[in-house]
C-alpha cells in the first residue's frame, strides 16, 4: 500500500463520491510543481487511467489512483481529514518531506525539489 487514508478522510470522500459517477471515478493522488516550497499535493477526483503511466489500488475502500512517478515522494502518507470551529480539510502527513510549508500543502522531497513560487 502506497499509502493510507484515515477514517475520517475516507468518510469525507464517499461523500464527495456521492456527487460523482461511482462506477467509473477513483479518488486519484499525486505531485505536481509549484507551492512556495517547490512541490504541492494534487488530490481530486479523475475517470481516466493510463495504464502504462499509473497504478491503482483500493485504500480503505477508496477507488485510489496515482500516477506511478510520484510513488517514491509520497510513500507512505497518510490522508486525514479534520474538523474544527472554522470548517473542515485535508490533512497530509508526507514521511518524505524534508520541508514543508505552513499552508501545508507545499513540501520540498530529496527525492524531487521542484521549483518554488510564492503563496
């Protein structure tokens, strides 16, 4: 398993599921660049698959997705969800990250820096 999603999270998810066409849509996780501190999390929704670019596997009865090269970045992570007085979100906890941003969704990895923007 390439990485977990908590039981608050995948609460939160099947809702949002709700919303989408369930017999064809995965939850789908990943990198991209950017962030102030060069790499940020993609998490949404997706119907396709490239078999030859991603893997896919079933994390806490949740459809998963991720595109195969962001494996060594994100290993491991854990998917949260919390709630307070101001509302709710997504919480990442990344293993890999050697730095992280205070939005919390910006991270730098040894494995692959990428390139910073501002916030």
């Amino acid at each position: 398993m390439v990485l977990n999603i908590t039981d608050n999270a995948r609460l939160q998810i099947e809702e949002m599921l709700k919303e989408e066409d369930q017999e064809t849509v995965r939850l789908r996780f990943g990198v991209k660049g950017g962030g102030c501190s060069g790499l940020s999390y993609s998490l949404g929704f997706d119907y396709d698959i490239n078999k030859d670019l991603d893997t896919t596997e079933e994390v806490n009865g949740i459809p998963l997705t991720i595109f195969r090269q962001d494996i060594p970045v994100i290993e491991g992570t854990t998917i949260d969800f919390k709630q307070n007085m101001m509302g709710g979100g997504f919480t990442i906890e990344n293993p890999n990250a050697i730095v992280s941003c205070g939005c919390g969704s910006s991270f730098k990895a040894k494995e692959r820096e990428g390139t910073p923007e501002s916030c």
